[in-house]
C-alpha cells in the first residue's frame, strides 16, 4: 500500500473502531459508580486478613502475587533481552569528554539530591505495605539516585559505582528470591507464594507475613534492572561522544 | 469533580500533542508533561501507588533511555 | 461526565494507534505506543472509581470508608512495568536498526520486499 | 506430594535467575548443561502433570487464596489434559532446541540460555492459566522474551525490521487484550476465567461482551497469525535464528489459538450458548480457512526456504483454528494432537533449515539448486523429506491420525466442504517443502521460476553464519532434529491416544463442570469409558489426497514451466493478478500490518454485531 491508501484505509477503519470502542465502554456503569465484586471484597477483607494497610500492596504482593512474580520476570528478561540485543561488550576507552554535566552548579545540586533520593526510594520499598509505595517503585527511585551519581560526576563513577557483575547478581539474586518465597510456600502450606510467616500487626513495619519478603526482593530486582537498563543505553549514549571508537 | 474533568482534559490534550510532535526531542518534553498529567489524573482517582509509579517511570526512565536513543540514531549514518 | 473519562482513553486509543500507523520514526512510534498504553490505564482506573471513594490504604481511616477498587490499580501497575519494558526493547532494536540500515523510518526499512 | 504446576514455572525462572547470576564466570558448556538439564527436568514435571491431570485435571490456587466468601481471590492454574500435553510439546521442543543449539551454536553468550528458558516458563505459564489477566501477564512474558531472542544475529538490516516488527505489532495485539480485560472486568468484576462465567451466563452477550470478547480475540490471534493478522509473522519467523524459530513455529503461534479456546469455553461460552454458538463457529472457520488459503498460497510462492516455513506455520495454524472453531470434542481433540504432531515437523524442519543455511551457504531455493546433492548431504536430504511427508499427513502418522479426528468430525456439524480445503492447503504446504527437496538435493527444475519470490541475495535471510559455525556444525546437530521426528511420526502409535484425547475434548468444552471444579471444588464426572475411536475410509482418503497432492504439486511447482506453452502462459494469465495482489499485501511496513490488525478488528467486531444483536 502507497501511504496514502493506508492512511485513507485507517481512517476508516478508525473510524469503525472508535465506533466499536464507544459502543462497549457506554455499556459499562457510568463512571464513578463502580461496585464490582472482586474490588470490593478485598477491601473488605484485605486488612483483617493480610494485616496489611495498604490493600494494593497485599494484592500485588499476595493474593495476585503470582502476577506480580510474572511482572518481575518481564522486567528481568527485558534487561537481558536489551543487553543481547545492544551486546554492549565494547570498553569505553578512558576519555575525558564523557560526563553529561561540567556545571559546578549542576554538580553540586545533583550530589546533593544523590543522597534524597536514595533514602526517598529506600521508603517508599520499606513501607509498601503500609502506605503508597512498594518494590517497584522503591527500585526505580533507587536507580533514579545511580542516574544522578553520573549527572553530579562522571560516567566512569557512575560506572565504578555500578559494576555490570554485581548488579547482575543482585538483579538474578532478587528474582530468585522471589521464586524461592514461591518455592519455600509450596512446601510449607502447598501452595505457590503462600504466607509462612506471622502477620503481626496491620500498619507497622512488622506486618503482613512473607509480603515483606517479596516486597523487598522486588527492590532489588527492579532498581538493578533499572540500572543496568540504564548501563546499557548510557553505553550506546556514550558513543556518540567524539573520540569513542567503536570496537566492532 | 471539576478536578477531575479537568485533569482529564489535560490528559486527552497533551496525549494527541505528543502523537502530533513529529520531532523527537520535542516529543520527549511534551512526553514528559503527558506523564505528569497522568501522575495528577491518578492521584485524583485515588490511585496513589500508581500515580508514584507513573512518576519514576515518567520523569526518570522514560526521558533517559529515550534522549540515549535520540542521540546515538542522530548522527548521519555511513551505510553498513 | 458519566463517560467522559471512557471517551477519554477511547480517543488516547485511536490517536495513539493513529500514532503508530503514520509514524515515520521509530522512536516516535514507541512514544505513540506509550500513549496507546496509557489509554489503558484509564480505562482501568475509571473503571473501579468510586464517587467519594478514598484510596484503599487503611491508615488513619476508620474501617468502613468507602474505598475504590484496588485490584484495578494493582493491574495498573503491572501495566506500567510493561510500558517501560516494551520502550526500552523497541529503542535498543532501533539502536541497532539506524546501526545496519542508518534509518529509522519504517516505510524506509523494506529492503526485505523491494 | 507436592503441586506440580507451579513448578512447571518456578523451576525455569529459578534456573534462569540463577544463570543470570553465575552465568558469566561459567564455561560455556556448564551453562548449556544447566539449561538443558533444566528444560529437560521442566519437560518431566510436564509429562508427570499430564498423566496426574487424566481425568479430573488438577487445580492449584496460588498463595492459597481459593474461593473465599464465594469468590476466588486468587490466581489459579487450571491444568487438563489438553493444555498440559500442551506444555509438554513446548518442553519437548525447548530441550531440542537447546541440544541443537549446544552443537550448533556453542560459543553464544548466557543471555540466550537465560532469555529461553523465561521463553519457556511463559509458554508454559501462557498455556496453564485459569485466570484472564494472569494469562496477559503470561503473554507478555512470552513475548518480550521472544523479542529479545527473535534479533540473534544482527548482521542484516533485515533481522532488526523482522524483530522490530515482531515487537510493535504484537505490543499493539497486547493493548487490545488489556482493553478487553479491562472491559470484562468492568462488567464482572472479576478476572478468573469460571468466575466470568458464572457472572454472564443467563444474560445476552451485548456490545460490552461482545466487543470485549473480540479484542482478547484480536491479540491472541495477533500472536499466532491468523489472517489479517498475520503479517509480521513471516518475517519475523524467517529471520530468527533456528532454534529460537523452531519454537516460534512449533508452538508458540499455536498458544495463541489455543488460548483463544480457553477463554472461549471456559468463560464466555454459556452467554454465547444457542444461536451465538453458530454465529461464533461461522467466524472462526472463516477465519481460519482465510488463513489456510493465504498461508498456502504465500508459501508455495516463496523461494527462500525460511520464509516458506513462515507461511507453513500460517497456513497450518488455520487449521488447527478449523479444528477448534468446530467446537465439538473430537475436532479440539484432533487439533490439540495436530498441534503437538505437527509442532514436531515444523520444530525439525526449522532445526534442518538452520543446517542446511550453515552447510550450503544460502537459504534461497533457486540459488541452492542441486548444492545439496552428494553423499555427504544424504542424512540432511532425508530429514527435510520425511518431515515434508509428516507435514502431508502420511496415512498412519501421527499428523494424520490428528487430522482424521477433524476431518471426521467437520460433517458431523454441517462442514463437510471443510476437509477438502484443509486437504487442498496441507498438500500445497508440503509441496513446497518436497519442491524445495527436490530443487536442493537432487537439482531438479529449472534454477529459475518467475512465479517465486526471490532475494537472489547469497546472504541467508537470518544474516550469515560464521565459518567457524560452519566448520564446527557436524551431523550430531541433525539428532534432536531426527528426535522430533521420531515422536512427531510415533504419536499416532501411542495405545488409545486419540480415544484419551476426544475425552479430554469434550470435558474441554463442558463449562459448566469447569466452573463446578474451580468455583465449588466439585470433581467433574469421569467419562465411563473412553469412545472407540478408528479412523474410518474417509480419514484414508484424506491421507492419500493430501499426500499425493503434495507430491503431484511438488513436481508441478518444479516443472510447470515444461508444460505446452499454450498451457502455461494461459495458466499464468490466470494466476497473475491475484498473485501480484496478495504479494503486494505484504508489504513488509509495520504502518501496514497495523493498519490490517485493526482493520481485522473491526470486521470481527462487526462480525459479532451481527451475530449477537
């Protein structure tokens, strides 16, 4: 087809499918007045039975824990799928022109958020369960604090400070984790991710069981993703700088 | 509820601005108010949890993997 | 407003797929699929609001607040991993892509068809 | 005892963190020991939980949480014979591929081991799931990692727009699937498959239902090719490295279609119960014969011997979607078996595809024309031939046996024009193997064919392969090739399989005992005694037809151009146009295949208008 014919042809049928798409959403109950039965229950249940006060937590952590663990795995195979395909095996000679920022001011600021934002991610994945929050987006800060180590610095810190090897191992070793809790379930009480642990009180650190356990191993799974993610397209970023070679 | 209409608004614009910015880094800006939008859309539907979700993903991944991409595809290509 | 939101992400929808149907650029088209995906997330979340509902975190609240669904925003957050994923494996193809071909314009990539 | 269906995930995902962690520091031949040792293992578990699954399958509730105050809170697994022997054929297929890739491809980095067994705790999670988002999660999974695999060897511009498509087309299948999701939830308020069930039965499907239920369908059948869906699929097949498209092909597009079964009987089929049940049955079978037809008709039409197996697994697929739209247990029976015969020969055909790249050097029909005579290339001769001849459905094997279940059981539901047209698009997809056969290893036809779509290109489509590749490749890399044979042929040999598989079928498709095991932990009624099933002369004869037919087309294909003139240049003139069309469909350009994606969309959204209003 020319460009022309398939835009010509998507008009139309974008025009079926808004048409489609309006039809069903209108046979849904109008907005805000929602009262399904799934929803509803779990938040009814949610706390008395998990001892967790936030019940997005206790659902992405247990009752659909085995989504979540799916969602650790995509997250996981992503970071291997980018570094297969980036194969970013080069050496990044020692050069100078390789930091993002020479501004004593940008330095300054951005070594000063280092230490915020770390401790901000290390909150928000502690007490996922208690209040907003939770693994995933504990890790994403902690790896926002690596990203800010190479704008207050140098690529090569950044680098030093991130070794691929170890972030490796954190990063397989949190996936793990979350398998052997699974694993650990199964044997204890037959099934898959069941609870093993006391669920102490709702509302403190001390609670929830082994949602705990998962919660922090997605921590370290998702900020080593998140950073060696990153690696791999600083990498690729890195390249463009004049008087980097590539090796291949 | 006039909160609502609003951020939802919001977000119905800028979502139709960054299909329309043709020029990637000027997508990547206009990207990044989308995200916000969002993080304030779900916020006011009670979604906290995603609403920080959005947030580290839209103000921090999102722009860094793209920009990487942006500048290493700028550079005139010799043929392979 | 009773469907204002779902006609909301039903726009995001077609848009983004307009996005990705037209786009000439395929770090463009990964944004324009972020946008598709966030019409999903609106969907969601609209779905299980509930008028006056708080969020359903239980600190500090009595036990019989009305609260909205909170299995609709535990998928949500599923849905942005994805987005993320999706994003950064399109771009590391296009990285390589504009390495082999020097273009990142799918109409341009053809070779295979003539 | 413990459960084994989680395991069927966990161990992978274990097996891949743990290479992900050690990998690195190990030799490259410890790595291959603990992925294969691992599938292999997987493959066990899978066996064992299909033997545990017959009759009353097995139900395992994730993190305990089963049906509380009347509701399942939880995710379950819902394993029955059809979707475990399922499982078992993605094992089976993941072993072989990592044997072959230990002899073929030894030198590759730990990222491909750690990449394919995720690939294959998605396949595995992808088939076993009871719950409709569970089973997005799981396809998501599946599909990143296929992504991630599909662009193995980056050396042509034209593995990185095979991959990128591959990438984009399917996220876009995935967003219709969520919007479904999301649609269903809205109206049920749950997500497990019985669940939904139980909540639509007794009301009219209407615009929310109906439009929901085409948009699951829009994205599984994304990911397994049907037509329109189908674009990308031949060249994103045609350009992963052998391997790693012998599981593509071999099963997972065939997941797709199966997960559309699922959805389909074990949720949305009581609202859909009477004359929706013939409206639906009309969709699919018309889907599926589109996708025969097309997926024949491109094969045979296709020179380089990768992008023929990319349109074989189209075309195939049809027929296995035939199978399911049906509807009746024998036919899901017979599919399911055709499934896991056939995954057999399209695995070993990929597999042989891969070597005959590496050893002769190209991957085009006509440029390979008589390369592969000689002594030395016979074993590799016979391989591709006799997995072209199980691909004809050979009387007696195990892709006939499959077939026969079909085709006997399309009249009884008022389709009897349905096995000609699934006869006519198996002889002509073996034909173009037994063709490509004969022009290879023998040298026969002309080394030129106007009709065929060829590169001329001496790069093989999947980028060239190293000398040392080459040089290391020995005749050890065509056993688990010759394996999957082995069982492919050995399946119709099994006692009493088919009669254990229309069992299974039809507990398949009876809802209502499916949501009475989930939702009230009832055990379904074990079938008294297994049917006695045997083929009859009508299955002989379609094993005849379409495996002369084959033969016949092969040789047409090589030496039509030998015909009278008069004959052939009025049989081009025929051809022509149509020709010239639907190659021109495939156009290659991911704006395209969208833009047909969501053109197919709407015509089955339509399509369910019309049925259900």
């Amino acid at each position: 087809m020319s460009r022309r014919q398939r835009l010509t042809l998507f008009s139309v049928v974008a025009l079926g499918l808004s048409g489609f798409v309006l039809w069903a959403m209108t046979d849904l109950r109008s907005f805000g007045d929602y009262a399904g039965t799934y929803g509803v229950l779990l938040n009814k249940v949610g706390v008395s039975e998990r001892h967790a006060s936030n019940v997005v937590g206790a659902i992405v952590f247990d009752f659909r824990g085995f989504d979540t663990l799916g969602e650790e795995f995509i997250l996981f195979s992503s970071v291997m799928g980018v570094a297969f395909i980036l194969r970013s095996s080069l050496k990044i000679k020692d050069q100078r022109p390789l930091d993002a920022v020479s501004n004593d001011a940008t330095r300054t600021v951005g070594g000063l958020m280092v230490p915020i934002v770390l401790i901000m991610g290390l909150w928000l994945a502690a007490y996922g369960y208690v209040t907003p929050g939770g693994g995933f987006q504990g890790g994403v800060a902690i790896a926002s604090a690596a990203v800010l180590v190479w704008t207050a610095t140098s690529y090569r810190a950044f680098a030093r400070l991130t070794p691929a090897p170890t972030l490796d191992a954190i990063e397989g070793a949190g996936a793990a984790a979350y398998v052997v809790v699974g694993l650990v379930g199964l044997g204890l009480d037959g099934a898959f991710l069941a609870n093993f642990l006391p669920l102490g009180t709702a509302g403190t650190l001390a609670s929830a069981g082994s949602i705990g356990l998962l919660n922090w191993a997605s921590a370290f799974e998702v900020a080593a993703a998140n950073i060696l993610l990153y690696r791999e397209f600083f990498q690729e970023y890195v390249q463009t700088f004049p008087g980097v070679r590539e090796e291949r | 509820m006039i909160l609502q209409l609003i951020s939802f608004t919001a977000v119905m614009v800028l979502g139709v601005l960054v299909v329309l910015s043709f020029d990637p880094l000027r997508q990547v800006m206009v990207n990044g108010v989308f995200g916000l939008s969002l993080v304030v859309l779900f916020v006011v539907l009670q979604a906290p949890d995603v609403g920080l979700s959005e947030l580290v993903v839209g103000t921090v991944a999102f722009p860094l993997v793209l920009l990487a991409t942006i500048a290493r595809t700028k550079e005139t290509q010799r043929p392979k | 407003m009773a469907y204002y939101p779902f006609v909301v992400a039903a726009v995001l929808f077609i848009v983004g797929l307009y996005g990705v149907v037209s786009s000439r650029n395929y770090i463009h088209l990964a944004v324009c699929l972020t946008v598709m995906q966030s019409s999903t997330y609106l969907t969601l979340l609209a779905i299980g609001y509930v008028h006056g509902g708080t969020a359903p975190i239980y600190v500090g609240f009595p036990k019989h607040t009305r609260a909205v669904d909170p299995v609709v925003q535990a998928l949500t957050l599923t849905d942005v991993v994805v987005s993320v994923v999706v994003l950064a494996l399109i771009l590391a193809l296009t990285i390589q892509a504009h390495k082999r071909a020097g273009t990142v314009d799918p109409d341009k990539m053809t070779e295979m068809h003539g | 005892m413990l459960d084994l269906p989680p395991l069927t995930v966990a161990a992978p995902l274990a097996a891949a963190a743990l290479l992900a962690v050690l990998g690195s520091h190990l030799p490259r031949h410890v790595v291959y020991l603990v992925a294969t040792a691992t599938a292999l293992g997987t493959t066990g578990i899978e066996f064992a939980q299909l033997i545990g699954s017959w009759p009353d399958g097995i139900v395992h509730w994730f993190g305990n949480w089963s049906v509380q105050h009347h509701f399942p809170v939880g995710i379950a697994f819902t394993v029955d014979p059809i979707n475990a022997s399922l499982a078992c054929v993605v094992g089976v297929l993941m072993v072989a591929a990592l044997v072959y890739s230990w002899l073929a491809i030894p030198q590759v980095s730990h990222l491909y081991h750690v990449l394919m067994l995720v690939f294959l705790a998605g396949m595995s999670g992808f088939a076993l799931s009871g719950d409709l988002f569970n089973l997005f999660v799981f396809f998501e999974l599946m599909s990143v990692t296929g992504y991630g695999l599909c662009a193995f060897r980056q050396t042509s511009s034209s593995v990185l727009q095979g991959s990128l498509n591959f990438a984009i087309v399917n996220t876009v299948g995935a967003f219709f699937i969520l919007l479904g999701i999301a649609l269903i939830y809205g109206r049920t308020g749950a997500l497990n498959l019985a669940e939904i069930a139980r909540s639509l039965s007794g009301h009219r499907p209407d615009g929310l239902v109906v439009v929901a239920f085409v948009f699951i369908m829009v994205g599984f059948l994304t990911k397994a090719g049907a037509v329109p869906f189908h674009f990308w699929l031949s060249d994103a097949y045609a350009v992963a490295a052998a391997p790693v498209g012998a599981l593509y092909a071999g099963i997972m597009s065939d997941l797709g279609y199966h997960a559309i079964a699922t959805v389909y009987s074990d949720a949305f089929a009581p609202t859909f119960a009477g004359t929706a049940t013939a409206a639906f049955r009309d969709v699919l079978i018309t889907v599926g014969v589109l996708t025969v037809v097309v997926g024949a008709v491109m094969c045979f039409l296709e020179a380089d011997i990768k992008r023929q197996l990319a349109f074989l697994v189209i075309s195939h697929g049809g027929i296995f979607l035939c199978g399911i739209g049906l509807l009746t247990g024998q036919a899901l029976a017979g599919s399911t078996l055709y499934v896991a015969a056939d995954a057999m020969m399209k695995g070993a055909l990929f597999l042989a595809a891969g070597y005959v790249v590496v050893v002769l050097g190209a991957s085009d029909e006509l440029l390979l024309r008589g390369r592969g005579r000689g002594r030395s290339h016979l074993p590799i001769a016979a391989v591709f031939t006799v997995a072209a001849l199980g691909l004809a459905a050979l009387p007696g094997f195990g892709t006939w046996l499959s077939a026969s279940l079909i085709e006997s059981s399309a009249s009884s539901v008022g389709f009897g024009w349905l096995p000609p047209v699934l006869a006519a698009g198996t002889a002509l997809t073996a034909a173009t193997i037994l063709r490509t056969a004969g022009r290879v290893f023998l040298g026969w036809g002309p080394a030129h064919d106007p009709l065929l779509t060829s590169s001329q290109a001496d790069e093989p489509t999947e980028g060239e392969p190293s000398e040392e590749e080459r040089h290391r490749l020995t005749l050890w890399a065509l056993v688990p090739t010759t394996a999957l044979l082995v069982i492919g042929f050995g399946l119709s040999f099994a006692p009493e399989l088919a009669n254990y598989a229309i069992s299974a079928g039809r507990t398949f498709l009876d809802t209502g005992s499916y949501v009475d095991e989930i939702l009230r932990g009832a055990h379904p009624v074990a079938p008294a005694r297994l049917p006695g099933y045997a083929p009859d002369a009508g299955a002989w004869a379609y094993g005849a037809a379409t495996t002369g037919g084959a033969i016949v087309l092969g040789l047409v294909g090589l030496y039509w151009q030998s015909l009278p003139a008069r004959i052939h240049r009025r049989l081009i003139a025929m051809i022509e146009g149509p020709i010239v069309f639907v190659k021109a469909l495939h156009s290659g350009r991911v704006g395209d295949m969208v833009t047909w994606l969501a053109a197919g969309a709407v015509a089955l959204c339509a399509a369910g208008a019309l049925a259900f209003r």
